[in-house]
C-alpha cells in the first residue's frame, strides 16, 4: 500500500512560473515554484541557479562606438549637449536582442535640432532594441552627427583599455547581463522522513531576455559545466592528503597535491571584501595578513579560532558567509596543498 511518505518520496522534481509581470521595457520579473526536494537540495539548487543566472546567461550589448574627428572620450562637439564620455555611458545603458554571437554593427545618423533615442539607431536585422526611447543625446544646432556602434554577445561585466583604441573609437564597459538580479527562499514541508523543500526564485531581467528565458538558459549552464567531470578518470583527478596522514609522505613526489589552477586562481583573485562579514572579523582577518580566499583556506576551523580576537562567533560567520557567496567551507583540518 503506497503511503503519503512514500507518495512524496517518488514525485519528480518540477518547476512552474507564479508570476510574471513586465514593469517596464527594460524591466521584467519573474516568481518560480521548485518543488519536491528533499531536505537541503533547494539551497544547493538555489544558490547554483543564483549564480548561474548572474554570471553565465549571455547577453547582448554595444562594446564600442565611433566618433568621427574626435580624439578624447572627453571631448566636446559643438552642437551636442553631452561630452563623449556621456554619450558612452548612454550607450552602454541601450538594451539589445540578438541571437547572433557575431560582431554586428549599427549606426545612428541623426540632423539636428534632436533628441536622439536608441530608436534612431540602424540596427542588423537579427539584432532589436528592447527600448527604442532609451535616451542617447541631444542635438541642439542644425548639424549631422553619426556615430558607428560595435554590438557583441558575452556575458558579465568588461571594462576595456582606452590606450587600445584609436582613430575615434572608444570603448564601451559594456555589462552583458541580461539578468539584474535572483532571489531565492526555501520553505519546509511535510513532517519526519516526509519532509521536503520547497524553492521559491525571483528573476528580474533588463528586457532582452524573460524570466523563464534566463531560468532555461541558465540551467543549460548548469547542465553543461559539470560535464567534463563524467569523463575524468581516477588517476587524473587533482586531489591532496590533510597534514599528518601516513599515506602523504609515503606516496611523496607522485601527485599527492596537486589540485585544479584555476580553483587555485579564482581563489588568489578573490579578496574577503565579498563575503561581506560584520566589521570585527574582516578587521581581524585583515590583521591576520588573510587578504584572499585563498589566503582563507590555508586556514582550518580549528586554526581560524586561534586568530587574534577571532572568536568561535567569527569562524561561524565566516563559514557562513563562504557557503553563501561560494558555496564551499573552510577545512576541518590543515590542508597541505602545493
């Protein structure tokens, strides 16, 4: 006889979108349901997707802009209202669509007296405004002004080197993130062995991608990354031995530990500021020369709670905060890695 427990046990995990309104052009929200897990799955999953959504889910946006016969981002034209530098940042603000991963080109060739808006833009056919009133600048005297724009697709956030552009082409630090921000919460259901999770997540997105667009997109990342890691075989796994066991010094000059450099890397780049510790840790910490994860991690529970003035309330906060920000934990024991 199949009981409730048993019932609940065996459903698939599914998802569906409660709410979805657009608040502006270029700014839509979206409320998923995720349900059943089983008790602690919706944290793993909603930090994932969190990350997933922000970091991996490519947009499209303009990288670069010419100006003819100007030679400083600071320069002005007689008869435009804003300097270079602010017509570059309007730029930076126009949302595309495109589906391309090519370089596209667009240009604005515009008569003045006007004001000039994303939609008096020449785009490619496979690539659309989200918001063709999104302001550009404002021509004040009867003159032509056109300007040439770069659009290209990636994901994150780039702020280019100014000294590698010339001839009236400027760069653009062009945020390529089609998703603003992810919320998630978890909430418990049923009772003993029954219980499970349920994983609400917020979605808002600039317009060039919906909510349930960006959530399908990031899962095909999540999918993806991972993959690699079915192929790997025994001996080429990185892995390394705590400080003391027996089997390290035994098994001296193999690959006793190695571990993966770009881990190692991301780490030393990654400084303590992110995790956004209460003021007497990060201040202890800093006076503990622990300035980067990494720096972090050559430390254990146990060695953390030796830290001047960082007492058992600090470590847990720090385990907190590293579990939250980048879902790993500080060692149990020293970790000897090389």
């Amino acid at each position: 006889m199949l009981t409730s427990d048993t019932l609940i046990s065996t459903q698939a995990i599914q998802w569906k979108c409660v709410e979805s309104k657009t608040e502006s052009r270029r700014l839509h929200y979206g409320r998923f349901v995720v349900s059943p897990f089983k008790k602690g799955q919706a944290s793993t999953v909603g930090i994932a997707m969190r990350r997933a959504s922000l970091q991996e889910v490519q947009g499209t946006s303009i990288t670069r802009a010419r100006f003819h016969g100007v030679s400083h981002e600071y320069s002005t034209i007689t008869g435009i209202q804003e300097t270079i530098r602010d017509v570059l940042v309007n730029l930076k603000e126009i949302a595309p669509r495109g589906e391309s991963n090519d370089v596209k080109e667009a240009i604005s060739s515009v008569t003045g007296p006007k004001e000039v808006t994303a939609g008096d833009t020449s785009l490619p056919s496979s690539v659309k405004a989200v918001d063709d009133s999104q302001y550009i600048v404002t021509i004040t005297q009867p003159i032509s002004v056109s300007v040439e724009s770069k659009i290209e697709k990636d994901c994150g956030y780039h702020i280019e080197n100014l000294n590698a552009y010339e001839n009236g082409e400027f760069p653009v630090d062009a945020v390529s993130m089609p998703v603003r921000n992810v919320n998630y919460s978890v909430h418990l259901f049923g009772s003993g062995r029954a219980t499970r999770e349920t994983s609400f997540i917020e979605v808002w997105t600039n317009g060039s991608l919906t909510p349930d667009e960006a959530m399908s997109e990031a899962s095909k990342k999540l999918i993806d990354l991972p993959t690699p890691f079915l192929h790997v075989k025994p001996e080429d796994a990185p892995y390394f031995y705590p400080v003391g066991d027996g089997s390290s010094s035994a098994l001296a000059g193999s690959q006793v530990c190695d571990v993966n450099e770009l881990e190692r890397k991301l780490s030393e780049k990654t400084f303590i500021d992110q995790l956004e510790l209460p003021a007497r840790a990060f201040n202890c910490l800093k006076k503990a020369k622990i300035h980067t994860i990494a720096d972090l991690l050559n430390y254990s529970r146990e060695d953390s709670s030796k830290i001047r003035s960082f007492g058992q309330k600090s470590v847990d906060q720090v385990s907190k905060a590293l579990w939250e920000h980048f879902a790993i934990e500080l060692p149990k024991t020293e970790w000897h890695i090389n």
